[in-house]
C-alpha cells in the first residue's frame, strides 16, 4: 500500500513539473530575443562580482594579518605569564627552605 502510494505521489509531482520545464520554440526564441541586449549586463556583473571579490579577499588578507597580531600578543602574555609564575614558585620554594631551616635551628634536628 505505501509503495503504491509513493509510486503514485512521485507520478503527480513528475507530470506537475515537466510542464514548468516545457518551453516551446517560440518562447525560447523570444527568450533569448529579450536576453539578447542582457550580455552587457552579465558582463558588467561579472566585473562587479569580481570588484566584490577583491574586497572581500582584501578584507580576509587584513583580518588575516590582524589574527597572526593578536596570537603574537597571546603568546607573548603567556609567556609573561610563564615567567610571573616560575617567579612565584621560585619564591615559594625559597621560603619553604627558610621554613625548614628555621625549624631545624629552633628543634635542632
């Protein structure tokens, strides 16, 4: 039942679609009378498509360059950022040894 169904369904949008593909002679001809003085146009749109383009690779190569910027500013406040805390372990291990020579002076160990 629902294969028949789908055969029948798929039938009607065929046959309702090929009418809207179905040009006769003297509409295409007419057609392409009318698109006859659109070449121009086409052609001024190819130039205008290409212009848009060239913009937009432009504002990539910009964007692009302003991305490499900001990851150099990334690493180098990571680094600084490394630093500041080699800094502070560096400091902490140092009072952590005082500590312990201090206990040992007050315990004698």
């Amino acid at each position: 039942m629902k294969n028949a169904f789908i055969r029948i369904m798929a039938v009607g949008i065929l046959t309702t679609s090929i009418s809207a593909f179905a040009m006769t002679q003297n509409a295409k001809a007419a057609e392409e009378n009318k698109n006859s003085g659109a070449t121009n146009v086409g052609t001024a749109m190819e130039s205008n498509v290409s212009m848009k383009l060239d913009e937009l690779m432009a504002k990539v190569d910009q964007l692009h360059g302003e991305l490499q910027q900001l990851e150099t500013k990334d690493k180098d406040k990571q680094k600084e950022q490394n630093t500041r805390q080699d800094d502070t372990n560096k400091k902490i291990h140092q009072q952590e040894k005082e500590w312990e020579h201090s206990l040992l002076g007050i315990y004698g160990g």
